[in-house]
C-alpha cells in the first residue's frame, strides 16, 4: 500500500502584496486556520429528450461566473493588525497570493506535486477582532476575489 502524499499546516499560506514592495508578498502573522474555496455561478436548464418527451428531462448547467473566497482565523498578532486594517481600508482590492507547497513527487501536471500559488486581487471584505476575557485577542478575516485568479505551477 501506497500512503497518500500530505502537506503540514505550513503547506498552505496566504499572502498580501506588501504596500511599500510591489511584487512582495508577506503572510500576515497569527492565523491558524485558512482555507481557499473556489465557486462557479451557474444557470440551468432541462433539456427535453427528442424521442421521448415524458423522459425526466437531465439539466444542463452552463457557467454564469467564478469567484474565489480567502478564508482564515486565529490570534490577533500586533505585527498584522496594521496590515489587515489598511486592506480594509482600501477601497480597491489587494493583490493576494495563496502559495501550495509541494514535495517534488511530480503529480498531475501542476507543478512539482501540485506546487504553486493563485494568485489575483482580492477586497477585505470582513475583518474581525474579537477578545475574550482570559485568552488572546482572535482575529478572522474573509477576502473576495475581483477578476480572475490564476494559478501558476511551480518550476
């Protein structure tokens, strides 16, 4: 038997393109969850069986939109405060990078074991902290993809 190939925790982070480097991209500090998720709008349609029109019609779906939601939670560190209220702040999106580590296994044509990053602008479109008495202030945030959100192989 052949075990399945899994990333760590580390295997997955999100990045913001820093304000002052173009093209730099740093994790903010203190999440300890994340997630990506990828959605596709869709209509549909039942399309009527040409020789038996009593047939339970089968529904074809056609594609209206796709959208990508950032998701992440975990402890509020001072260091990132600042960064995440200046995304909220801004009226434009922020450029975003969710990097895939990778362990050189080869996999399915997406890079070394499925290594790379999306990458693509994003709105803050919730950001919030929350404390409770005797733990840590929390901290959970969920961006918005605007326009596309491509993926790139790692070499």
């Amino acid at each position: 038997m052949t075990e399945a190939a899994t990333l760590p925790f580390s295997g997955v982070s999100v990045k913001l393109e820093s304000p002052d480097r173009a093209g730099t991209f740093e994790a903010p500090v203190g999440l300890t969850e994340r997630s990506v998720s990828f959605s596709k709008e869709t209509n549909s349609v039942a399309i009527p069986d040409a020789v038996n029109e009593d047939a339970a019609p089968f529904v074809a779906r056609d594609v209206v939109s796709k959208s990508v939601t950032i998701s992440g939670k975990g402890v509020m560190a001072r260091q990132s405060l600042g960064r995440w209220r200046a995304a909220f702040e801004a009226d434009g999106p922020v450029r975003t990078r969710v990097d895939v580590a990778g362990d050189g296994t080869g996999g399915t044509g997406t890079g070394a074991g499925g290594a790379g990053h999306w990458e693509g602008l994003f709105h803050l479109t919730s950001f919030e902290v929350g404390a409770i008495r005797g733990e840590r202030c929390t901290v959970t945030v969920a961006l918005q993809s605007s326009g596309p959100v491509p993926f790139t192989a790692a070499p």
